[in-house]
C-alpha cells in the first residue's frame, strides 16, 4: 500500500522459536498485538482490563461520590449482553454466517470476546469491533438474560470440582472479590439493570483499557484498515479501582462441604504476596514457581509417587501458580480418602526439604521441562493469542518469559519454597460424600 | 510482514511397517510438537471389555526397562516434557485400545546431546505394550494390578461426581442398551474386581495376536524414517492373525419413545434426547444429515440455541450432536427440573421445522460455513488429523477431509428434509435435581470430622 501511514509498533522477535510479533499503538488509543502464524485458522481477542473483581470504581476526574458500586457478577453478565445489538440480529448469527467460531468468556480480572474462523477474517473482525463497541441493553433482555444466567450458576454449584475450588477461594480470602464466583449469585443477578451495565461498560470498555489479540495469516495492513474503520479515537482514561484491603493471612483455614461425590475432593491453596511485587518481578517469580512446582508435586517426583504408590492419592493430581496484578496464590487439587492425612504429609515433605534443601539435579531437569512445555504453546492460533493475552495483562512479555525461564537459579527456588509454603498463608477446601450417599 | 500460502491438503500417506503394522504418516514442519500415536481395534464385547480397561490402566504402570511411574515419568522428563497417554474408548461399536505420545521437534531444543526423541519415544510405547513389569511366572506385576484396581474402581464411581457427565453415560447406555456401544466403558466394579492376572495375561494376549497395529505419526520427519523406527522398536509384535471386526450395527428406526428419568442430589435436571437418523458415513444421505443437525443444535447460531435459549430462557447449555458412525443424533441441555416438559416440547418444536423445511437461507449459509470452518480447522491440529483418517479407516470408508467439505457444500434444502423426515425419536433421557437449593453450604468452622 503506497501511501500507508503505518501507526507507532514495537516489534517482538524470537530467533529460537522462529516467532515474531507486533505491538501496533493504534491512534484510536486500542494496542493491537498481531502474531502471524502459518495455519489454517486465525483467531482473534478483544479485550477489557474488567473482571469480577472489579466492584468498585470510578474514573480519575470524577468526585469520590462518583464510585460506582456493583453487585457480584456484572462483568459477566454484561458479557453475555454484548451479543444483542439494536437491529436485533444477535451477533453469534452474523460470525456463524461467516462460518466464524465465536464465544466470550469473564474472569477475575478480564472479559474477552473472540471469534476463530478460516474465511472471511476482515468481515468478523469488523463484527467483534463492532459489537463491543455498541452497548444495547433494554429491560427486556436483562430480564430474559437473568434466567439464562441463573441455569449456568446452577450448573457450576452442581459441579463439585468448581465448588472445591470456589470455597478454597472463598476461604482463602476474607475481603477480595476473587472470594466470589465470577457469575455472581441468582441474589446479586436479580440486582442488575440496564444502567447497572452502562454504568460499568462507560468506564471499563475504553479502548486504552482494552486490547486486540489477533494470531494467525494475516496482515498488518489488513486489520490497521478495519481498527480505522470501525474504531472512534478515544481519549484515554484512567481507572481507579477501589479494592477491599485484604490480611495477608486466611480466613479460614479449612473448609467442608457435602455432596454426592464417590471419594473426597480437595483444593489446597497457600495465599501468596507475589503480586505486590513490580512486573518484571512478578513474571520471574512466575516462572521460578512454575519450576519450583515441578519440582514438588510432579509425577516424576517423589512426593507424588510416595502418596500414590501407598495409595493416599487417586492418578489425578494437578497443581498451579496463580497471579494476577491484585491476588496470587499456589494451589493443588485431587481426590483422597482422608485429605487431612494427606496434606500433613505434604507439610512434611515440605518442611523436609526446607530443612534438607533441593536437589540440584532435580531441579535442571525439571527447568528443562518448564522450558520445553513453553515450545509447546507455539503450536495453535487459539493458544498463542491466549498466552500472549495473559503476558500483556500480567504486564509481562511473551518472548522474554521463555528466557526468564533459562534464567531461574537454584537459588531463586530455593529461596520461594522458604516464602510460599507459610503455616498462616495455607488453606484447604473438601467437598465430601454425602452421609446418606452409598459408599460401597 | 509475513503472508503465508494457501495449505494443500493433509491426507496421510500409507506406509507397511511389518506384519500387522501399517504406518500412516504426514510429513510437515508446520507444528513444533510431533504426533506417535498407536490403535488397535476390536469388536465391544461385555466379557472383553473389564479386562481391556484394567489391562490397559496396569501396562502403564511399568515396564522392563522402567519398573515404576517415578521411572516411566522421570524418562518423559528426560525426552524434553513429552508426554504419553493411554486411550480406551469407542468409535461406533469398536472398542480402540491405543497409546499416543507428543514430543518437541528436536530443532527447537538448542541441545546437541539431546538424542533421538522419536525413537525414545516409540521405545516407550513399545515397552508398555508389549514389555510390562511381569513376575517370573510371566504374569502381570501382582501389586500393580491390585493398586489398578482400586483406582479403576474410584474412577469408575467418580463418574458420578460430575452430573452434566453423569447424565450424558446414563443416557447412551439407556439409549444403545441392545448394542455393543452401550455397553459401559470400563465394566462393573464388581466386573473389575473379580478379574485375575491370568485373565489379563488372556486379554493381552487376545489384543496382540489377532489385531492390526496401526501408527499414525504427523511431525517432520520422513515417514520411512518413521516406518524404520517402528519396525525396530516394535519386532517383538508378530499377531498370529487379524480379526475381522463386523461392522457397527445401526437401528435406522426407533419403532416408540424409550423415556427414562432417574434422580440425583442437585438442582439442576439434565435432559437428553436421541434420535435415530437413517444416515451413517456410508449413506449417501449423511452430508444432509450432518448439515441438519448443524442447522438444528451444533452452533450458537442454530435453532436450538436462538429458541431455548436465548428466546425462552430455559436453559444456559444446549447443543446436538451426531454420531456419523452409529447414525444417531443428541440433544442436550441443562434446565431448571420443573422445566422437563416445556424444553422437550420445545425442542420437538424445533424439530418440527425442521422437518417441515423452516430453513432460511441465512441458516443454511451459515451451517454451511460453520461446518467448513470446521473441516479446514482439522489441518492445525495433529489429534484431529489423526481422528477424522482414523474413524474413517477402520469403518472401510474412503474420504478426504477434502472430499467431505466438497460433499457438505453442495447439500440442498431439500435434501436436509429429506434427511430430517427420516428421523425418528428414540429416546427421552432425564436426570432429575432433587435439591433446587444446591448441595449443603459449608461447616462454619470447616473442621473435618
């Protein structure tokens, strides 16, 4: 294109993966992050720094009586009343015309809509610029939407793998937002109004609070036409998020709850203090802790293997660091007879190794498998325009992560298993077979 | 910046590895991660079907040279994270044993030392196989299979933990009663537990002397390569013959409504539905069956969800599906329990359309779309390569990913009514929430007893 003002970009390369990625600061006040990857589909992000957790806030400017103060579960919700447009053509029926996979989902400190398709990408690109940019909500469609939404919470406390989780949360916290489901409560549903959700999209869906993950085969030219085209210049705005002030210690130290499981479930969380620290940082602890958590829980270590071999533990067991920019914590989940037992033998095992100290070999292998589960995301659109979301939220840098990982010392692990696993910071949340169910 | 061409098609190409052994393999440097996975196939059968599981749960245990799963994970580790899974489950009536690994490319590994990370991995599929940890009378490992057990068993009564899951198991074996598909996956509890080594020592044997191996492998390497691999890791697999697996019943017409409605302790009722077709992957009205029930249930876009959902609010999940194979279609959603009557009723509403040709264009367009969407979307995706070639394979059908997109674009209106007036319904399945309320809140100290 002869006369193409290309806007300001930062170009990200990796010469190891043999991947590359723009940053495009779009003049509408929208970064647009483009990763081209040679596949068949394409797949495309949109979206907002608003998640559950965001409950109260208001724009920097405005008086203190200004707060905004919502109940529990409006990101979501506004999420699912994004579809419905004014023309009443709901927005899932033009992406299918386009042969387009689209969906949208919320978390603690996000909603992102999307779409995945192998045609016609400038036309359903156009459509997900376009619709969460028009808010059209009415009485009606909030109302319709409320039953909706009160099945899916229905589903998730039917499921006792999501209750497990929810009530370690719930527990590990006594005043942060993340302590409740994402959708909300039937209750704090039934609050929502159509201004309820104006009141919300006004502040958090600004473009300069917003970004668009596009990976796959297209061109920059391309999609810097249809963001022209399809987005008003904004000025930015700065968001001031009011946040309950949170003890460093639990609320509750253990949790039970029954229902008709075949063998007891549980969630342990130890409440980390990791996202107080400034973003460089906070991405190297996350890869030290990704390594470190290898080191101690995987299938390969002995930890893992003594429960299982005694049969303390079912095959299934999974464990994770969690951070975002207000909470971070480290959990492990599985089923057990007696979960008592087995979380004292894993304090055990970590006050063994305290005392002991690591092992060296252990740990290289276990960088080297962190290092080599990283190569594996760069094989789908939909993975890498997932990750590369994450990185640009968590404030961190895809490419650099890779190497950050390279870079972890023993020490550094060393160091977090003295930090993390504190007697005070440790919670766990049971689900347990009901009295009455049968247990033969 | 960079634009890529046009893919060409990814049909693997068939390669002989050795009696009983055929490769089938895709060159390609397009994913980082290569595919090496193993199946062998045989007839559902309820006797086979105990054994097979507990078999297949006991041989990943350990093996000659890797005694214990601390020693089989430490070599995964050790191979640069790959990963292997073991897989049981169905296609039609044929019951698939298979084992399939996952590995980096070795050119992105920046490690001279690194090795043969294929060959370390098709030794480990070989080792499980055909090399367990036996007991000098060539049993298989006592402690091993008792611990397998247990954990077969918990998995077994775990399936009730989930309900949307729970139902959907409930509702094929109510709806495949009389056919080798319903039979459970895994068997009995009692099934399982009464089985002995000398029985699995039985099964194994069954499985490696009368089954075709089949490999397929997507990754860079060329498939002669692969093939020689193969051929060395795995010669120690001489079947004595290979069984012919009849092919998978269909019931064309359901002759009256089965309605079945059981209870558990949650709020929500889940509701399926199974309609048999008339149309299977071998018929030649199957692109229109595929492309009504597209129209009908498969897309946010489809009649189901624009009505039950978004219109009458009855529901936050709904979908359908079809099984090409057995030819049978299924709906399902999750409701309030007191909403059974109305979803079913409008459901078969929708149905009604359907049949009547209520199609708009727009529907069609976008069914269309959406299921070429979904054929070209198997090219980025090694699993799925290997699962459309593979059901495909083993139910004799020859067609391309190429063919079958060919084959849905040029289906007519009149031709999904065609299709959806031979459906006819089979089967009303509901799981009833007994506790509207949700299961009991938390203990406020939390104390276990």
């Amino acid at each position: 294109m002869a006369n193409w003002n290309k806007p300001a970009t930062e170009h990200f390369e990796s010469l190891r993966l043999g991947e590359q990625y723009d940053c495009i600061h779009h003049p509408s006040g929208l970064d647009i992050y483009l990763f081209p990857k040679n596949m068949t589909s394409t797949y495309a992000m949109f979206a907002t720094r608003y998640g559950s957790v965001d409950r109260d806030f208001r724009l920097e400017g405005e008086s203190e009586e200004a707060t905004v103060h919502v109940p529990a579960g409006v990101a979501h919700f506004l999420e699912h009343k994004m579809f419905a447009n004014e023309d009443g053509v709901d927005s899932f029926a033009r992406f299918s015309a386009w042969g387009a996979d689209a969906n949208a989902y919320t978390a603690y400190n996000r909603t992102v809509y999307l779409f995945g398709c192998t045609e016609h990408f400038d036309l359903s690109l156009t459509e997900l610029l376009r619709f969460v940019t028009h808010p059209y909500f009415t009485e009606d469609s909030v109302r319709k939407e409320q039953g909706i939404i009160a099945q899916e919470i229905k589903m998730y406390d039917d499921d006792p793998y999501e209750r497990c989780f929810s009530e370690l949360l719930r527990c590990l916290y006594h005043k942060h937002h993340v302590r409740e489901n994402i959708c909300g409560t039937v209750d704090s549903i039934a609050q929502i109004t159509p201004q309820t959700l104006m009141d919300c999209y006004r502040v958090f869906y600004n473009l300069s609070n917003m970004v668009l993950v596009i990976c796959g085969n297209v061109s920059a030219e391309e999609v810097i036409a249809i963001a022209d085209r399809e987005l008003p210049v904004q000025p930015p705005v700065r968001i001031l998020r009011e946040m309950p002030e949170e003890p460093h210690t639990v609320l509750q130290a253990r949790s039970l709850v029954r229902m008709p499981v075949s063998k007891p479930i549980f969630n342990i969380g130890f409440k980390d203090r990791g996202h107080e620290l400034p973003a460089g940082e906070r991405q190297k602890r996350e890869a030290a802790m990704s390594i470190l958590n290898e080191m101690l829980f995987s299938r390969s270590g002995e930890l893992y293997n003594s429960l299982f071999e005694e049969g303390k533990i079912s095959p299934a067991f999974s464990y994770g660091y969690s951070m975002a920019d207000t909470f971070s914590f480290n959990s492990l989940a599985g089923e057990a007879d007696d979960p008592e037992a087995v979380l004292q033998e894993i304090l055990r095992y970590l006050e063994d190794k305290k005392r002991e100290g690591l092992d060296r070999e252990v740990f290289a292998r276990c960088r080297r498998v962190m290092c080599a589960e990283y190569i594996k995301d760069f094989d789908s659109t939909e993975e890498i325009a997932n990750d590369l979301l994450g990185y640009v939220f968590d404030e961190g840098e895809m490419f650099a992560y890779g190497e950050l990982l390279q870079q972890v010392t023993y020490e550094d692990v060393t160091q977090l298993l003295h930090e993390i696993f504190g007697a005070d910071s440790l919670c766990m949340s049971v689900v347990a077979p009901s009295e009455e169910s049968d247990q033969t | 910046m960079t634009v890529f061409e046009t893919r060409a098609q990814f049909t693997p190409s068939r390669h002989t590895v050795g009696q009983g052994m055929v490769l089938y393999a895709r060159q390609t440097d397009r994913f980082k991660v290569g595919l090496l996975s193993m199946s062998m196939a045989k007839q559902t059968e309820a006797a086979r079907v105990p054994p097979t599981s507990l078999l297949l749960s006991t041989l990943k245990r350990g093996t000659e040279k890797y005694p214990s799963l601390a020693a089989i994970n430490e070599r995964l580790d050790n191979l640069y994270a790959s990963s292997l899974v073991t897989r049981n489950y169905r296609c039609g009536d044929r019951q698939i044993l298979g084992i399939s690994t996952e590995f980096l490319d070795s050119r992105y590994l920046n490690d001279p030392e690194a090795g043969d990370i294929l060959d370390g991995c098709a030794e480990m599929m070989s080792q499980m196989l055909l090399h367990p940890l036996t007991e000098e009378n060539g049993l298989l490992c006592a402690r091993l299979v008792d611990s397998e057990k247990v954990h077969l068993c918990d998995s077994i009564r775990s399936q009730q933990n989930n309900p949307r899951l729970w139902a959907a198991l409930r509702f094929a074996e109510v709806l495949c009663a009389n056919e080798p598909c319903g039979i459970p996956l895994h068997g009995g509890v009692d099934q399982i537990m009464s089985l002995t080594r000398e029985q699995l020592r039985a099964c194994h044997r069954d499985w490696l002397d009368s089954s075709e191996l089949i490999f397929f492998y997507i990754g860079p390497e060329e498939p002669a390569r692969v093939a020689e691999v193969l051929c060395r890791r795995f010669a120690d697999f001489r079947p004595i013959t290979v069984e012919q697996i009849p092919p998978t019943t269909v019931i064309r017409r359901a002759d009256k409504v089965r309605s079945v409605t059981e209870e558990m302790a949650v709020s929500q009722g889940k509701l399926h539905l199974g309609f048999r077709t008339d149309a299977t992957v071998h018929d030649p009205t199957y692109y229109a069956m595929a492309m009504a029930n597209e129209v009908f249930g498969a897309s946010p876009a489809s009649k189901l969800f624009m009505t039950v959902r978004e219109e009458k609010s009855l529901c936050y999940s709904i979908g359908s599906s079809y099984d090409l194979y057995k030819g049978i279609m299924k709906v399902s959603c999750g409701i309030d329990p007191d909403m059974k009557d109305v979803a079913c009723e409008e459901i078969m509403r929708q149905w009604d359309r359907m049949r009547r040709g209520e199609i708009t264009d727009e529907e069609l367009h976008a069914a269309k779309q959406s299921l070429e969407n979904n054929y070209r979307t198997i090219e980025d995706n090694p699993h799925a390569i290997e699962g459309f070639y593979y059901g495909r394979l083993l139910e004799g059908v020859d067609m391309t990913v190429e063919d079958c997109r060919a084959g849905l674009a040029a289906v007519t209106r009149e031709q999904i009514v065609e299709a959806a007036s031979a459906v006819t319904l089979d089967t009303v399945y509901f799981l009833k929430g007994t506790c509207p309320d949700g299961g009991e809140e938390a203990d406020e100290d939390g104390e276990l007893e």
